[in-house]
C-alpha cells in the first residue's frame, strides 16, 4: 500500500517545488501540480469518455491517438530496476478506468485545428486534470478543445509501466495548467537541406508531445526553393533541389492539417529581400549579385543574391508571391524575413544603382517600399507580419505596430526591439540556436569553427530569462520563444539526434515561466524530468539523444556537477 | 564519345594531384590512380569472375555484396543535374561485362577473416585493379583474398548511376593500391550508453567501406559491464543496465566473424584499474572508492572507482577476468586501457593503503606488479598488449618492448611515446575525438562547454599529420590512428549522424597519406570526393550527416572561404 494509506481520504499534497525528484514525468510541468504519495494502475479495460456533443473529428482522433500512446508507451522509472520496487505497492493499488472529458458550460465546440491557429492571445489552451486515487473516474475539463488537447497530452505522460501494468505511484494528481506565453515554437530550415514530409510529420508529433504550439518553417532560403507556389511554378521547378525535394500544395496543406490537429499553428517564413539567390535560377533578371563571386563579399553564406528591392516589378512580384502562399494558410501570421540584408551587394548591383539614381530614394527608402507592399499584401490577407529584428533595429521601416518581431542575433538585443514598442519573439543563437558548434561548414577552412560556438546545451538554453533587461511596462510585449535549426549541416540524417530533447527546453520556459522577477527555473530539478521526456520519444520512434550515460540517467543528481 | 576518342589506344593518363574535382568517388583515395576521359557503362549482365581456387565463403559472400551494392547504390553524380549531362556520352559509351577477381601466383588461399586478424604488418592488403575503357574485362588482382576485398570495395565506388544506368567517365583506370599504415581504426564506447548489435554490424559495414580495419572496441566503463564473461557472469548480470542490454558471448564470438569478413580485426578493450566503479556491483571488495561522493574528487566522470590495484586476490582477478575474454578472440591484439588513474582514490583508500604498507611498495610498484600481470596473461595467450598513453608517459612501468601505445591526450605526446620507443596509434582528443563540441553533459553546469571543445571537423581532423614531430627513424613506430566516440551523449540515435562521414577522415590519413615529408592531404581537393562518400552511405542506410547545404554539394567548389 501506499505510504499515506493510513490517511484515508486526508490527502497528502505537495507543491511543485518539493517535487520527488526524478518521478514525475512531466514536461512542461504544470503551472499548478498536487500530487499525493499512492500508487494507482491504469485498468486494463481503461477508456476516455468524450463528454462533448458533436464532438469534432480531430478531437476524436486525438483520443484514439491517446489510447495508442497509453498502449504502447511502455516506459519504465527511470531509477535502477526501473520500476521493479514500485511493484508491491502497485500490486495493490486501486485501478483507473475512466477518464472523462468535458468542455466547461457554454464554450463553443470548435476543432482543434481551428483553435490553433487563432491569434496569440485568443487561444485557450488551459485545463484542469484531476485523478483521484480510489479509482473513481479522472476528469480533464477545458474551456476549448485545443485545452482538452493539451489536456490529454499531460494525462499520457503520468504512467510508468512495469511488468505489464501502467501505473503511477503519486496519486492523487490535481493540475490546473495554462500557459505562460502564448507563443512556444520550433523553427525549421527545410532550404539548406531538404527534408521529406515525413520528417516534419514526425517532428510535430514530437513538438505537441512537449505543448509547442507554433511550427516557424523557413521554407526557402538562398541555396533551394522546395515550396511549389501555385502562381509561381518555376520558382521550384528551377530552384529546388530535385522534383523530388519540393513541398507541394497538397503537402503544405496535409503538414498544416497534420501540425492544426495537434494544436499547432504553421507560421510560415519566404525570407525576403536577402536569402533569396535561388530565385535567380529562373528569374535572374530580378536578383542582385546573383552567385557573384566572391560569395564572402556579398552575402552571409554562399551563394550570393538578393532581390533587386529597388525595382517595383521585383516588389511587385515579391508581394504577390507571398500574397498568393499566404493566402492558402490558415494561420494569422506570415513571416517576410528580413535578416543579412548586404548593402554591398546592392551599392555593387548597377540595376538597383540605377532605380535609385533614377526615384531619389536610399537604399532605406527603397526597402520601406519594398517592406509596405509585402507586409500591406498580408494584412490584406489578415495576417500578421512577422520579420527578423533587424527590420526594426537597422532600417528605418515604417511598420504596423502589431509586426511581430523575431530577436535571434542575441539575447541583448530584446531590449532594444522592445523600446521600439514592438511584441518579440525570442530567438536567440546565444541560447537556443540548436546547430551551434558543429564547427565550420564552409570548404577550405579547417581551422574554422561554428560562428555561434559553442553548442547549446539544453541546461544553458534552460537559463534563458524571457523578461531580463525588460521593464515590467514591457513583458506584455514577449509573446514567448523558440529553438530553432538552421540546416546547413543537418538533414534527415541528424534531424531527430539535433532537435531532441533540446528543443523541448524552450517550451518549458514559455509554458511553465517563473513568475515575472520569480526564481529562475531549475536545470538539476528539470534533468530527471528531461530525461523521462527523451525515453518517452524513443520509445515513440522519435530519435531523441542522450543527454547523459545512462547510469546518471537512472540515479537522478549522482552527476551533477558537485555531487 | 568520349573527348579523348581520337587517340585509340593512346591513353591519356592524369594522376590523383589534378583530380576532376568532384568526379572520382573513391575513398580513400588510391596511392596509385590513372584515369581517362572515356565514359564506361556497366553492362546489364555485368558479372565478377572469381578466379580463385576453392574460394573461402567469406570471399564468395563479399562478392555477392559487391554486386548487390552496384545493383543498388543508384548513386548520382554530385553535379546540377546529377549526372544528366553525362548522359549522351555514356548512350554511346561501351559496356563493362566481368571482372576478373585472381590472386597472384604463388598466393595462399585463406579466408578474408583469417587475414584481417594477422599480427600488424604481416597482412597483404595491397591490390591491382585494371579496368580498360573498351568494354574488355577488368581485372582485380592481389596477394591476399583481403587485398581483393579491398580492390572490390574501390571498384564499387567507381559508379555513378542515371536513369538506369551504373558508368564511370573517366576509363581507363588504373590503380595500384596499397595502405600507407597498417592500423586504420575506429573506437566506439559500447559502455556509457548501449547500442544493440545491429548498430555494430552497420558501424561494420560502413568502416569497410573506407577500408577502416580496426574495431577498438571499448565495451566496458565505470557506467556499465555490458560483456558476458563465461568465468565471471556476475560482471553483467549486475553490471549491464538491463538483461537485454548485454553483448552475450555468442553475440561477440557473431560481430567478429562479420568485422573479420570484412577486413577488419576486433580489439577489445577492458579498461583498467581506472574505469572499472561498475565491477563494485558484483565485487563492491575489489574496488576503491566505489561510488564515492564527490565524485569529481575521485574520478573524471561520475561514478567513481577504481579496482584495488595493490590487491594480489584483485590483480589475479583482473588477469584471469583478461585472460578469459582474451583467449576467446582470434586478434592478436588486446587492451588493458589504462587511463585516467586517479591517484587521489588509492591514497584515501584504507584497504589500499594497508596492502602498500604491509608490502612497503609504491603505488607506482603496485601498478607495476598489477599491469605486468594483466600483460603476462595476455601475452601467453598470444596477444600484443594496448595501452593509453599515461602507461607510458605518466608511470614507470615495465612493459614488453612490443606493448602498443594509443596517444589521446594529445597530438603533442606523440614524440614522448616515440622517445620511450613504443609503437603508437594515434587518437588523439584535439583531432579525432568525434564526442568533443557537444557541451557538458555533467549535470547543473548551465554554463560548461565540452572538455575538449570545439567539435572537430572533418576537415580539422583531416590537416592531421602523423609524422609530426617525430624524428624520421621514429617514423616505423607509427602504426596509424584511429578517430573515436565516446559514448556520454550518444547512443544508437545519433550513431550513424555523430560518426560518418568524420569517421572516414583519418582512414584516408593512414591510407592514402602522403609520403614523409611530402605534401600534406588537401582538404578542397577532398570535400567532394567526401561528400560523394557520404552520399553512398546514406544510399547504403547509412544515416552520415550532410558536411553542407546540398547547393554546396553540388558544386565543388563553390562554398569554399575564398570562392
């Protein structure tokens, strides 16, 4: 029996900051956990009651996904016999066998997938779990079904197994959770390298297993163009890597339906005017120093090439390009890019030289310009425009005040977008950049090393702080973050081993935050818990790496740093 | 037709110094290699003659390997256009029906397996292998059925595949090969995290690919004991981390007899008297300071421990423990490890102290008595004895003449070693510790790096020269180098994408090496082939990582620093 037995219904409660180390498994930990100290099994004949009318499909689905993961999940304590000495107590305990699920009085029954892709900010993706320990039926309420979605993902992660029974040994277990930042995401740079449909499948299944709720996809960059665009054919027919290596239109809407029926939103990138070389490939006439050489002098990377944003035909057909891809999203954001704008390219460019001379308008003007056609065809969409920080800290653009804005060349650099009075979204290579360190790619260098040296650890990515050098005025303004993979040295090959677990960091720091000037989060108290989440993905099929030898893995804090 | 038809019979030889960048696919590249301009096809009907009488079946499997590799590769050329442009020369290009597999004469039969396990220096591994551009059969010619396995392995890395057909551009090829060093090696850390033999046998495959012949196998640590020992069952049963992740005897006796078929000796190391803590689950009286805390007081990694060196019942213990795994394996090599002691550990361990004492001996003596009988046994059972560098550098021992030295701590300890006059093989931290650049694994250290950051590029580790600082009568002591990945933050979920293609990088530094004081290997002339072996892997199930963005791949060249 369990140690609090003798208590009878006095349930014995603790807080999340006295948590057993290394027995719970959650990952994000709920804003508000109560556990007790007695085990209860999952009975063999064990369902969920959906109590929502006309429930929607994907709701359904969600369910079905549930039951799966509770079926095959198979997860053992991490501790040494991984498990085996629960197993009296366990023998014992009473059996779950109901979970029902109920949306709260008058919320309107909407699909999941609709309610991912609401505006930040006007999503509900709270809920209340609640598993008593005599056996009698657990309920998950929410206020939505992406609440209950969310809901349903915390429920899976409560139960070891051992010996054919799944059970948890820290009953009951009362959550009441919400995020603390609407915005949790993970970006990915399909362009570099390409990667098939499967692997972003995968990966947002990985992404809803940790509450991620925003796939940032750069989808296309200097050296590919893998997205067909209805409008624009040759645009992937010349610039993707092979017919094979391209998104198309039914792909693109498959990922999104695929990411929306998981609670996530797709807010997707066409980077512009930089980082798009490629697109000379079958319009040369609308990009500058198009694979100009040498490479160093003229872009960040090779090749060179930038749209010529001086030229209205150029602007004109950039606005209709991301219009048209825009259009076709269901999400309310869009991003435009905007980063490693070279001016060298473009003082070097005779064309955009010449439209310059002939308008009167700098370089700046001409981005302005530039910059209001894209972004006016977005809002025309009803999209947000999302762009990188330097748009707003190296141009002087006239934005809409609602442009959400990515921090990614530091962390220092919040501040200043903030004192722009712009909302943000961190993104910073000094803490959650996940291909730092992997030395340098560029050829005929061997003493080069990754210009983001060195790698980010989960643990330093952990301490990031969202509110650090912001006045309290202006922590409304961070909408949350993101980890992110640039892929020029990744691929199919290394997706899973470099994203997971690290990625999941970030979606703890923007679900589970501190208070506003509260304690930090607590990376020895996070590991055990980092280490259940990356079994729990192997044992989904998702290759997650050790963080550790798997010796500290089952000794929680024996390899910490002074132990 | 090819450009160089005019000349019939007259044939146009280049030499390896003016490669066609990014067009031969061989790794590691020939010390011998003439090519021409004619296109060649691999016939429908292609077939390999094996000329050899009464073939051992290891021979007879490897070819029926080398088929099913040119069947399947399907590899395109790594140029825009993947080798469509090569397309109406080689329509009309003559077709290749058989090659002619002989032995020279006089060659004594035996199978590949029992050449690949033959003392360093007296296994043949040398070929010939012609292959004229008319059509005629080539022929592949060698002293050794391991020599032709290595003259198959180039022969499959010849083809390039479009649109259903396997061709090379450049016949004739001549190639007279043979390695610069005897020992190409690659050392895997089974012990801080486990990989399922099938993780071995493809490890296998792929080292054989690049002509690596040398499986150090790191099986057991202070974390875990995965190794069955037929005299010592209890080492795994209480130091494995679970029954299933266990390398039983027959699983051992399996993995080589396939690295043997393919060329490659298996050395096996049982680390000691360090990196032994996990013998204290079985044997907690024979180890010193077994899991003490703070472990970093007694031990470089967590746990700390170390087998009571100064023990007669524990050193006879430690030879025989030897000895048993030794004499199952048919290498004539075997390593003791012998890194990382930990004074610190021995002084404040009563029991050791109490045998100093009573003895009147030094730690040094008691190592010494303690090695010379681990040594003994190993070289009555007919083995040459390994050890890391500290045997050599750090303690007065008395070692055979013949002990062979591994120098990790450096590449600046080499000439130490060579002035003490051992034979040494080179893996060092600074160039072929592939773990390195992964930040610290250690647990609340947010802000630690890796040990021995930063990563090690392939192109890093590839300006390795083995010959550094040595004087030139110490050069014979060099038996070559291996790189290696120890396992703290890795296991079968980054194998493949941590190891290749880095891996391949040092068996071309002791393969293809330059001549002593000659030029050093060029890494822009490398790049592509090492992007080409990389692609083959990856079509061989093989998951090496992408070196850069595939636009790069595309074309050699293009993204080096000054391009």
């Amino acid at each position: 029996m369990a140690r609090l037995s003798a208590f009878g219904s006095l349930v014995f409660l603790i807080s999340v900051v006295v948590l057993p180390t290394g027995v719970l498994s959650l990952w994000p930990v709920p804003r508000a956990l109560d556990t007790g100290y007695t085990a209860l099994k999952l009975s063999p004949y064990f369902n969920f009651e959906l109590d929502v009318s006309s429930p929607p499909s994907d709701l359904v689905q969600a369910v079905e996904q549930a039951k799966y993961y509770l079926k095959n999940d198979k997860l053992g304590r991490l501790v040494v016999g991984r498990g085996s000495s629960d197993q009296s107590t366990v023998d014992q305990a009473q059996s779950l066998s109901t979970l029902t699920l109920a949306l709260t009085e008058g919320a309107v029954v909407e699909s999941i997938s609709t309610e991912a892709v609401k505006p930040l900010g006007t999503r509900s993706e709270e809920y209340i779990l609640t598993i008593p320990s005599d056996g009698s039926a657990a309920s998950l309420t929410a206020n939505s079904t992406l609440g209950l979605y969310r809901g349903l993902t915390t429920f899976g992660q409560l139960w070891y197994y051992y010996d054919g029974v799944s059970y948890t040994i820290e009953a009951p277990i009362a959550i009441t959770d919400s995020p603390a930042y609407p915005y949790r995401g993970f970006c990915l740079d399909t362009a570099r390298n390409y990667y098939p449909v499967s692997d972003l499948l995968r990966t947002l299944d990985a992404m809803s297993w940790v509450k991620i709720n925003t796939f940032h996809w750069h989808v296309t960059d200097s050296q590919s163009f893998p997205l067909e665009v209805a409008e624009y054919p040759e645009l992937a027919t010349y610039g993707a890597y092979s017919p094979e290596e391209v998104y198309t239109a039914e792909d693109v809407q498959y990922i999104v339906s695929y990411a929306g029926a998981r609670g996530i939103d797709v807010l997707l990138e066409i980077d512009t005017p930089g980082h798009t070389a490629i697109i000379g490939a079958s319009h040369p006439e609308y990009i500058a120093c198009f694979d100009e050489s040498p490479w160093a002098t003229f872009a960040n990377e090779p090749p060179a090439g930038q749209l010529r944003l001086a030229s209205p035909e150029v602007t004109n057909f950039t606005a209709n390009l991301i219009g048209s891809v825009a259009k076709t999203l269901p999400s309310s954001l869009f991003s435009t890019g905007g980063d490693e704008l070279n001016t060298n390219c473009y003082t070097q460019d005779y064309i955009t030289q010449q439209e310059l001379n002939s308008t009167g308008m700098t370089l700046n003007d001409a981005l302005n310009v530039f910059t209001q056609a894209t972004h006016s065809m977005l809002i025309s969409e009803g999209k947000t425009p999302v762009v990188w920080e330097e748009m707003v800290l190296d141009w002087n653009l006239t934005l809409s005040n609602d442009t959400v804005v990515m921090v990614w060349i530091s962390s220092d650099d919040a501040a200043a977008v903030a004192a722009k009075n712009f909302r943000m979204v961190h993104s910073p290579s000094d803490y959650f950049y996940l291909d730092c360190g992997a030395g340098e790619w560029i050829g005929d260098d061997p003493n080069g090393n990754s210009w983001c040296d060195p790698f980010k650890t989960w643990s330093h990515a952990y301490t990031f702080d969202p509110l650090a050098n912001l006045t309290e005025a202006q922590y409304d303004l961070v909408l949350g973050g993101q980890q992110l993979l640039w892929s020029e040295q990744s691929g199919p090959q290394n997706l899973d081993s470099i994203v997971w677990p690290r990625a999941a960091t970030s979606s703890e720091i923007f679900w589970s935050a501190a208070q506003p000037g509260g304690a930090a989060l607590n990376v020895t108290e996070a590991l055990p818990r980092l280490h259940d989440i990356r079994y729990r993905m192997v044992q989904r099929g998702v290759n997650a790496i050790q963080l550790q030898p798997q010796w500290c893995a089952l000794r929680p804090d024996a390899c910490d740093l002074y132990a």
